[in-house]
C-alpha cells in the first residue's frame, strides 16, 4: 500500500497482478463537512459489517499540513474499537495537496482491499470544504453526512450535493432541528428529478442509533443497482476517469519534461508579459511542438 501511495517503480507491477482479484468489494463513499461526525458513523457501520459477518477495508483520507506535508491522520483515533478485529483493515491517505476531498490512490488503495478480499470497502473523505464530492466518482454507494445545524445553509451548499448522494444522513439528531433538516433536504429532492430518489435518515453516530437503518439503506441501494444495471454504468465511469488520469499523467511528463518545450514555453512566458504573445497561441504552439516530436517517437 505504501508503495503504491508513494507511486514507486513497483506500483503497476503489483497493481497489474492483483487487479484479477478485485470485483467483489461494494465500495461506500462517505462525505460531509468537518466535524460532521464521519469518522464515528464510518467506525459504528464497520461494526454493523461485522456483526453481519462481513469483512470491512476502511480507507480515511486526512488532509495534508501544508506547513510540513504530513498529515494530521486523526480518523483513526475516532475508529480506536476497530483496530483489534481481525475483519477490519484501517489505512489513511494522506491528500499531498490533491482537491476534491480524496487522495490520488485512493482508487488504487480501494483496489488492493478488494483484491485481499474485503467483502466493504468505506472510504471516509477530508472534511475541509463542505462536502467534497470526488468520492462518487470511486463509490457504488455515496453517503453524505450533514448536521441539524447545517439547515439554513443548504440551499448554498456545493453545487453536486444534491446529484452525488445516494443516501442522505443527519447525524447528531440528538440535538434540536434533526426533524426540519430531514424535511429541508427531502423538499429539495422533491424539486429534482431521480430515478431513484435518495433517502434521508437520521443517526446518532455516537451512540450507534440508526446504524442499522443506514446499512438496510445501503444494501437497498446495492440490490437497485444490482436489479437495474446501474451498477455497470457507474464502474464504466469509474474506469474511463482511471484511464483518463493515468494517460494525462503520462502525456504531462512526456511534455513538461521535454528540454525542448521546456525552453519555447520560457520563451513563450516572455513574449506573453511583453505583449508578443497570448497564453492560447503559445498553448497552441506548444501543442504543435509535442505533436512533431510524437511523430519522432
Ligand atoms: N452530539 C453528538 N455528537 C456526535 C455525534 N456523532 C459524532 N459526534 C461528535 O462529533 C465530533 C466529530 O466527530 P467525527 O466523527 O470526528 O467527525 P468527522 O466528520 O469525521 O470529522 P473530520 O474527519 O474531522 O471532518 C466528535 O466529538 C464526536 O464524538 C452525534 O450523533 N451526536
Ligand atoms: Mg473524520
């Protein structure tokens, strides 16, 4: 796992080998704003897993400190009763300054639990922003956790709230407004058009309460996939961003990298702040070069 986060020579090699394996994991999403109380719903749905006797891959993402590059990985501490169950596996990414609330391998970390058998996969976003939403992109089922509280600020929340989540949760329902945030949400939902519309639940992670709602819901949300076929437009997706990513990664080295572009595009950013030249022409041009040199190749 290090090795593939690292991106080390190695990582295609083991990635190659073992995605055969994969295929079997049913991947959550979990996302919300900090505080929201992620981390402890993550840690009572593992437990739900397990009683049902179900292995569970956690993967947490953790944001990275932009003063010293490491991550603050606090998840873990909220997760403390899982770390002795043989049936849990618990890793944290840290974001190295990836947006979108996931760190680039977390498809890859996904993978891996998958390919060792992990019948769950739970991956917990950072909570920075509101809600970031790149995680429905790698999950089957996307949970978005919200708060009372949060009930005027909905309407202004992150333009995608409403598209990615399969399942809406108001956590600490323990407190006042639970009821007229569920409401808030649902007569949002009633405004959009779905094929399926989300449902909204309401827990109270801390002492478990709608755990086993949430892991009905999720199942529930599985089987109309599965009955659909949804499932297979959402991996088709799933692969061709993978694909898309790892060929642009590709193209930006062979570009960036080259000593040739590397000196038009000095050139270029002169031209530009003296007046010669626009941003777009020399895109163009740069373009126009990496396109000789491929016939090269
Ligand atoms: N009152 C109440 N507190 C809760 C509930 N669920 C979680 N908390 C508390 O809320 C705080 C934040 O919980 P976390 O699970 O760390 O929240 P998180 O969304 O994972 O936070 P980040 O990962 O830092 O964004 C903790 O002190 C929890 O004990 C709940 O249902 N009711
Ligand atoms: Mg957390």
């Amino acid at each position: 796992m290090t090795l593939i986060e690292n991106n080390d020579h190695k990582a295609k090699s083991i990635l190659n080998t073992l995605y055969p394996r994969t295929g079997n994991a049913w991947r959550i999403g979990i996302t919300g704003p900090p505080g929201a109380g992620k981390s402890t719903l993550v840690e009572k749905l593992a437990m739900e897993c397990v009683k049902h006797n179900l292995s569970v891959g956690i993967v947490c993402i953790d944001p990275t400190s932009p003063f010293s590059g490491g991550a603050i990985l606090g998840d873990r501490v909220r997760m403390s009763s899982l770390f002795l169950d043989p049936k849990v596996f618990i890793r944290s990414m840290a974001t190295r300054g990836s947006l979108g609330g996931i760190a680039k391998a977390t498809k890859q970390m996904c993978d891996l639990l998958d390919a060792f058998k992990k019948d769950i996969i739970i991956i917990e976003t950072i909570g920075v922003g509101q809600v970031e939403l790149d995680v429905a992109g790698i999950a089957f089922t996307t949970i978005v956790v919200l708060v009372p509280e949060a009930g005027d600020s909905i309407q202004t929340m992150k333009a995608g709230l409403m598209e990615i989540a399969d399942i809406f949760v108001v956590n600490k329902s323990d407190r006042d407004g639970a009821d007229k945030m569920v409401m808030e949400i649902q007569s949002i939902l009633e405004m959009k058009d779905f094929d399926r519309i989300p449902v909204v639940l309401k827990t109270i992670g801390t002492e478990g309460k709608g755990v086993t709602d949430l892991y009905k819901s999720i199942l529930e949300h599985k089987d109309y996939l599965k009955v659909t076929n949804k499932i297979k437009q959402r991996m088709q997706s799933t692969i061709q961003t993978e694909i898309t990513e790892i060929v642009q990664e590709h193209i930006d080295k062979q570009v960036w990298r080259n000593p040739k572009i590397k000196l038009a595009l000095n050139r270029f950013i002169d031209n530009i702040i003296n007046g010669r030249q626009t941003p777009y022409h020399a895109a163009d041009k740069i373009y126009a070069i990496w396109k000789k040199l491929g016939r090269k190749i």
